[in-house]
C-alpha cells in the first residue's frame, strides 16, 4: 500500500468527509466526467533521507488533497462553501492525525501529517470549477 492508497482509505473512513462526498475520494485524477464535490489526492514530492549507515525508515512526503466543488450541483448551490466545507472536513481528518491503515502486505504508518499550505483557485472554462489545494507534509513508515 502507497501512502496515498492509505490517505484515499482514511478519508473515505470518514464519516464527515463521506457524507460530503460519499466514496468520490480519488487518487491522483477525477474521472473524465466527475460527480462533484469530489477529493483528489496526489504525491506532490517524497525525498529520501539517508544516515550513516543507509537510507532511513522514515519518510517524509508532501501529499495534496484537493476539494473540488462546481456551480452545476443543485444540492449546494454555492461552489465555494461546498469546497469549503469539503476542505474543512479533509483537514480535521488529516491534520495533527496519526493513523495506520492495514494493506496487504505491507501496512503505511503515518506518524503525523500537517498541513502546511492552502490555496484556492476557480477555474472559469465550461467546469466552472472550484478546486481548494491543500497541501500536508505526512511523515510515515511502512510495515510489512
């Protein structure tokens, strides 16, 4: 399991971020024609740290989860608040958290993830989309 296999589990483990967008967490892309609001996670960087004797056990990453929300979705009208409070939900069940999710056959420990950026951008073209980026340095280790 990648840890942004172990990150799209525990959102979806959720209960606040599912009842903002049942199972529509994504890793990496949305589907061609996405039900929104949707989640979309990506590794943005995971840099190797080495000591003396070798590469070490734990990793750092930078991980992006995305809260994409549209002005087509009659149930919340309103793209932004719907974004909002789609990012809100991501951020209390990843910021500060420490979480283990079971793969097979290796398991993805994550120590701490903090979020240490946000941005919000609309896109205009015929989506009319509006994406909040945000951005959590997760420090993790995997067990097998």
């Amino acid at each position: 399991m990648t840890l942004e296999q172990a990150i799209v589990s525990r959102l979806k483990a959720d209960v606040t971020v599912t009842s903002l967008v049942t199972n529509r967490v994504y890793q990496l892309k949305l589907p061609e024609t996405p039900t929104l609001p949707a989640v979309r996670v990506q590794l943005i960087d995971e840099p190797l740290s080495y000591h003396l004797r070798g590469r070490d056990d734990v990793v750092r990453s930078l991980i992006q989860v995305d809260a994409v929300a549209n002005e087509f979705d009659a149930v919340h009208p309103d793209p932004y608040g719907s974004a909002a409070a789609l990012a809100t939900a991501i951020d209390n069940a990843l910021s500060g958290q420490v979480f283990t999710d079971g793969g097979s056959p290796i398991s993805v420990v994550a120590h701490v993830a903090l979020r240490m950026s946000k941005r919000v951008i609309y896109d205009p073209d015929e989506l009319r989309q509006v994406r909040i980026m945000q951005d959590y340095t997760v420090w993790w280790t995997s067990v097998n």
